[in-house]
C-alpha cells in the first residue's frame, strides 16, 4: 500500500472508508469510537456488522472528517440522513410524533420516547458565553502572500502560495446571544488557523484598542456595559462611570461612541489582534508586531439613527448579511498586515508610549503596515450549534513561531479563556469538529480522560510523564526568553502612562487629526444619545472631564446638546474644565504608580526614594527585605545580578 506523504495525501487518507485508511490502528488518538466498537465487533465475534457500515455511522462521523468536509477541506458534507425509520438516541423505533403513552389520559413516566425529548430539549442550550455572545461565522482560508520566513517559523507562514483552513466568528461583545446584532457595541473578530503544527487562534476586534489594560478590571469593563442586576435594563451609570475614572479606557471609548460602534454589518470591519505578540524565527530571534486585517471591501458604518432603525426591522442584519454574501458567492477578503518592532527599539522612553499597553496603539508612521497574507471567507458553516455556537477560541493557542509579549491582558487571556470555555462546554472540547485539530500532523495530547471522552483517550501512553517507554517530545518549541522589567512580585504599576497626561496623546490625535470634521459631529452626537440618561450629576461631569482631555470641542459639543435636551446640566462648563486637570490620576493611587525610571530594586539596596514613594513605603520595603542582601544572587539573561525578592 503506498503510504500517503504530502498534505492532500494525508487528508485523502484520513477521509477514505475505515476499511483501509489509517484510522482502524487501534493507537491513532483520533480513532471515532464506532470504529473502535467495529474492530471489537469483528474481533470477538467474527462478524463485519460494523456500525460506521450502518446507518449510525452515516450520522456519527469523527470530529477530524467532519471539520475537514465543513471547512472544504476535503470534498463532501452532513450525509442525507437515508435512515429507514426515527428512532430514539439509543436506535429504538419510534412510534408516533403526536400521541403519548397515556393512562386515562394522564401521561405517564414510563413513556421513554416523551421523556427523552422534552430532557433533551431541556438541555439542548451551553451556557452563555459571559463575553461575546451574540455572533455568527464562516469558514475559508489563509492564503501567504508574502515572504516572512526571516521574521517567524510558523509553518503555516512558511512559504508564499500557503493556504490554511480558517474559521473566523463574529460576534458582539457584551449584553447577549439574543440581542439586536446592529446596536452600539464592540465587534469580536476571531480566527482560527488549522495549521500542521496545531490550531492558532487570534482573538481580537474591530477596534485596534481596549477599554482595560490591567486584568483585574476586565470583569469591570464587561459588566460596565452589561445589564444592570435590579431591574435588567441597559446601565448607562455604570458604563459611563467606568470611563469616567479609567483615563486609559476613553480611547477605546472615543471609537465606540464613533460610527465604529455600529458597522454595517460583520464584514465591512477591519479586524485586528489588539495585543502585542513576538514572532519567532529559526534562529531564535524575534521581534514584536501587530496584527491588522484590513477588509479589501472597506469599512462601512451606520449612523446611530441608521443603526436603531435597522435593529427593529432586522435585529440579526449582521448575521443575515454574511450568511447571504457567502451564499451568493461574493468576495469576502481582508489584507494581512503586520506591523514589526525589534526588541531594541521597545523603550517607553524613546518611543514616548508603551508597545505592550493595549489600550494604546503604534503609530504607522513610525512602524510601518506591512502585507503578508489574505484572508477569505467562502463557506458557511452546516450546523450552527456545532460549528458557532460550539467554538472555542484562546488567545494561548499560539504555534510555534508564534509567542506571547510582556502585555499584562495577554498573559491573563491566555488563562481565562480556555477556563471559560472549560466551564461552558467541557475540557474536552478539542473533540468537537470546529475546534479538532485536524491538519496537525501530530495529535497525541497528554490530557486525560474528563466528561464525554469519547477518542482513543490514553491510545495505549502512559497516564504520566516523563516515563521509560516513549519521549515525543519538542526542544525545538520552547519559548524565546526575554526579559521583564524587574523581579519584584508587588502591586506597583508597570504602566508607563499610568497618571501622566500623555495618557490622552493618543485618542487626542484620533479625535482631531484622524477623524472628519462629519465623523467628530457624529460622534459627539451618540455619546450625547447616551449621556443624557446618566442620572448622576457627578457621573456626567466627571465623564466629560476626561472628554476635555481628549477634545475640549469634544466635551463642549455634548454639554452644549445636554443643555438644550430635558438631561440640562446642573453644573457650569467651567467646573468641567477645572476637574479636567486632575482626571489623569483618578482611582491611579500614589501608592501604586509606576516608579519613573527608578527600579524597586534601587529602593531596596541603595535607599532611593522616588519622589512618589513615601518615606513609609520605603522603610517597609526596607525592614522587609533586609535579609535580601545574604540571599543568593542570580544570574539574568543579561547578565545582570540580582535576587528574587518578594515585596
């Protein structure tokens, strides 16, 4: 038999019957279990009466052969359920689709075919995603277009014409699954590549900022824009109030209440991945970039008026419209952009921001966007439970090449995702099709066992490593070190901008430089649409406080139009203007700003005090860590000797 070598080879074989593909090896951890039970069937009894030959297995394909047909990977789809007869979930006949097994009338427990679907029906939503709710999706692929192979070694980058499986989802970011898809929120852009060295995922938005750097306040910022828990209407309190004391997150919030908060639709977005990431050549070195994906169709916006307008007379506009796109077979396609940083040139200092703050962005003029790819959608998915409602995407599913950056969010997302989507939809959901692996050439996961395992499991490895009977694995892979910026375990703030007023150069320049003057009366007007029912005075004054900082036209002009609505103000402008001085160190405590320049390290040993540490801080810092100086020295990457100090 000639063994299958190159990549269609490979699927070509994975997708041929049982009887000769490489799926009837009993150690192949993709094995489906009813070619499992086909092999025991023969084994004890002689007989071929195969389920997979039978009409179960024509319903019950492997996660990895029907991601492959979905995707259009390989040629075929959901096969015509040509079952002679329903049944119920064990295969017994079933008998009538309108009448219960009664007595008297009276229905009764013993009526399996009743009490299995009305169980079953009880049971047939996950639960919610807490973020991201309501969306849709599609399948395509990711085709390189030009050479970044000195860049990173991710095998799926490695040559120009690569093309690679996607599935990119859509959706909103905060309310719910069942909100009108049309109104003012965030838009969620997240991608999954089915490379051969594993699935990549980029999970990102249709703004290049977010409202939050520090992960402790992302439930915050979720919930600001959430429902509120009384009386489950939208809290404009809350969303206001937390922009109103988080000086970094008016950035983000100055292109939500723009026209980016209400695209047309899901595919006239531009996408991008936010954080900051490394990517890693073959040599070892790396450097930072940025993700952007810029649609080939442009952006297109609704108004505020536009967009209520549509979310009565169609609430799933978004979803309707790629799904009919893809149906009549229009190009749906983004650029790949990347911006590149060499790890000299990360220096807060030099560059006058922070590379790794995601709240903030990295100015093209100085990194310049730079093509490496096209992205398509061309297929729509076959089962919305299985193929969206079922996906599973994770900032921490990085492949080789492709690593991680000294960005607080990012080190946080890559936990809390996965822990989310274990809560959701179980720890084993590597086994539904849309999230299987299915083009990596390798799939032996040393995770066990767990709810609804139903692959080879163990596949005959030992339940513990490391262990005398197999080594599989890859040196090659480990992460590129590099270097953070102390080895003090603290709460101090490692946030450059923390309490500076440069925290508004940014959306400073987005406000007067970027948008149109159109654009700017836009945007002052739907912030005034939602303003005006804050119902504390505080919250409105504190809000354009930091709006001021911004643009001052920018506050005037949604003051001016609150004074002409039933919302009038009970403040003067002026005290505007005047709060607006210190909004920059709002709820950023001296305790716990970042040390200008100065490292912990210098208080402990030389007895600095910074000007914005106080004499009390320093001598605790002192008092506790006086043993420090006997304690052994280690060596960093650099070549600098220091001691791990707990503070």
């Amino acid at each position: 038999m000639e063994i299958p070598t190159t990549l269609p080879q490979k699927i070509e074989a994975a997708m041929a019957p049982s009887s000769t593909n490489a799926n009837t090896n009993q150690n192949d951890p993709m094995q489906h279990p009813l070619e499992a039970i086909s092999q025991g069937i023969q084994g004890l009894t002689g007989e071929k009466r195969a389920p997979r030959q039978m009409h179960m297995g024509s319903s019950n394909e492997g996660p990895a052969d029907i991601i492959a047909k979905v995707s259009g990977s390989v040629q075929g789809g959901i096969r015509a359920d040509d079952a002679p007869y329903f049944t119920s979930n064990e295969g017994i006949p079933y008998p009538d689709p309108a009448h219960s097994k009664t007595v008297g009338g009276i229905p009764v427990a013993s009526d399996v075919f009743l009490f299995q679907k009305q169980q079953t029906f009880n049971r047939s939503k996950n639960l919610e995603r807490m973020v991201h709710p309501c969306g849709s999706g599609a399948f395509g692929y990711f085709e390189v277009t030009k050479d970044v192979k000195s860049l990173t070694k991710a095998n799926f980058l490695s040559s120009v014409g690569e093309k690679t499986p996607v599935f990119v989802r859509f959706s909103t970011v905060t309310v719910g699954r069942e909100y009108p898809d049309e109104a003012r929120n965030p838009r969620g852009f997240a991608i999954k590549f089915y490379t051969m060295e594993g699935n990549y995922d980029i999970v990102g938005l249709n703004f290049p900022v977010f409202f939050c750097r520090d992960p402790i306040q992302g439930p915050d910022v979720i919930r600001s824009q959430s429902r509120n828990p009384i009386n489950f209407l939208p809290d404009y309190d809350a969303l206001f109030d937390l922009l109103a004391n988080t000086p970094e997150g008016n950035h983000a919030g100055l292109m939500f209440f723009s026209n980016h908060g209400t695209p047309v639709g899901w595919r006239f977005n531009h996408g991008y991945g936010c954080h900051t990431f490394k990517w890693v050549n073959a040599e070892g070195k790396y450097v930072y970039i940025k993700y952007h994906f810029i649609a080939k169709h442009g952006q297109k916006q609704f108004t505020q008026r536009e967009a209520t307008q549509m979310c009565g007379e169609d609430p799933d506009y978004s979803k309707r419209d790629l799904w009919e796109a893809i149906e009549n077979k229009e190009k749906i396609e983004w650029t790949a952009m990347v911006q590149v940083m060499e790890p000299d040139e990360a220096d807060p200092e030099k560059l006058g921001f922070d590379p790794f703050d995601v709240t903030k962005v990295w100015p093209r003029k100085l990194f310049p966007m730079q093509e490496f790819g096209t992205l398509v959608l061309n297929k729509n998915p076959e089962n919305f439970h299985r193929d969206v409602e079922q996906a599973a995407f994770s900032p921490g599913s990085l492949v080789p090449g492709i690593e991680d950056s000294p960005d607080p969010l990012l080190q946080f997302r890559m936990f809390f995702y996965r822990d989310a989507q274990y809560h959701r939809i179980g720890v084993n959901l590597h086994q539904i099709p849309v999230n299987c692996p299915f083009m990596s050439k390798s799939f032996s996961p040393l995770q066990f066992d767990g709810q609804m395992r139903v692959d080879a499991n163990h596949a005959f490895n030992k339940q513990y490593a490391p262990n005398s009977f197999a080594h599989k694995f890859r040196p090659d892979v480990a992460e590129a070190p590099y270097q953070v910026s102390d080895n003090i375990m603290s709460r101090k703030s490692h946030y450059w901008h923390e309490a500076k007023r440069n925290e508004y150069d940014q959306p400073k320049e987005l406000w007067t430089r970027v948008m149109t003057q159109e654009q700017r009366d836009h945007t002052i007007l739907n912030t005034f649409n939602m303003l005006k029912f804050v119902k504390y005075p505080d919250i409105v004054k504190k809000y354009l406080a930091q709006q001021y900082n911004i643009g001052p036209d920018y506050a005037q002009g949604i003051y001016d139009l609150l004074a002409k609505s039933d919302s009038k103000p009970e403040f003067p402008f002026s005290e505007v203007v005047d709060l607006s001085k210190s909004a920059h160190v709002w709820f950023k405590e001296e305790k716990f700003r970042p040390l200008n320049g100065e490292k912990l390290i210098d208080i402990i040993f030389n007895r600095k005090a910074p000007a914005n540490v106080s004499f009390s801080t320093r001598e605790d810092i002192i008092r506790r860590t006086e043993k420090a100086k006997y304690m052994p020295m280690k060596r960093t990457s650099r070549g600098i000797l220091t001691t791990e100090v707990e503070v």
